[in-house]
C-alpha cells in the first residue's frame, strides 16, 4: 500500500477514534436524556466507522466500487450557531455540534483529496467525504424535522 494512502487511512481511524471519545465524554456531562442516547449512537457510530477503515487498511482496496451518488446539503451546519462545548448540552445543541463536526471532516477529506497524488489515495478521500456527507444529512434531515418542521 502506498505510503500516502496508509497515512491517510491512519489519520482517518484517528479522527474516527477521536469523534467517538468526544461524544462517550459528552455522555457524562449533560443531563438531557436525548442527548446522551444520541451521544450514545454517535459514538458506536464512530465506533463502526474505525472497524471499516482498519479492515480496509488491513485488506486493501481493489475491486472497489467508488462511484456515489449525490448527496444533498441542506447547509444547516453552515448557518447555525452554538454547540461549542459538551458540557450541559442540549439536544438541539448536540445536533449542531454533530453537523458542524461532520462537515469539518468533509472540508478536510475534501482538502487532503486536492493535496494527494495517488490515485487511491485521491479515491478514498472521495468516499470518505461521500459518507461524512451522508452522516450530515441524517443528522441535518433530523435537525430540520425537529426544529423547523411544520408544527
């Protein structure tokens, strides 16, 4: 496996490791019973996403299918504010937290996508950015279902 390809792949399960510690911390420290189920579900969501890339280092990717299809942006994260800290949060600020996070993880794959040359390597950060994309909009849809939807 090329060397850019096995940095890129370990500073993607860092980060996933990283989300999961922050939301098993936040879990401690609000109250909101909601957000501490979703805390919950973040984090073995995270959890999962560090299993795929270990396995994929450990197997490496040939025969894979990189096409996607597109993923709406309903820029929700773009354009809310709070959310900065865990400590006591809310549900709502829990939801902004977790989008403003995934599309944090979309700009850097996307950054590090113009930055490597491999080809592999250039087609990972594509699908990890389609799946950070994906985890947005769940959690966007969500938070637009919740807090604007129609009463």
């Amino acid at each position: 496996m090329p060397d850019d390809l096995t940095e890129l792949l370990d500073t993607a399960i860092y980060k996933e490791i990283a989300a999961q510690a922050v939301y098993e911390a936040g879990i401690k420290k609000t109250n909101d019973p909601a957000a501490k189920t979703l805390m919950k579900e973040l984090a073995k969501e995270e959890l999962g996403h560090t299993q795929k890339l270990k396995k994929l280092k450990e197997e490496g990717f040939s025969n894979r299918d990189w096409h996607h299809e597109a993923v709406p942006n309903l820029l929700l994260s773009e354009h809310l504010t709070g959310g900065e800290t865990l400590e006591d949060i809310s549900f709502q600020d829990l939801l902004i937290t977790a989008m403003k996070r995934e599309q944090q993880a979309v700009e850097f794959y996307a950054r590090m996508m113009g930055v490597l040359r491999g080809t592999a390597a250039k087609q990972l950060c594509e699908g990890l950015v389609h799946e950070e994309l994906k985890h947005k909009l769940r959690l966007e849809t969500l938070y637009d279902e919740l807090f604007y939807g129609e009463d």
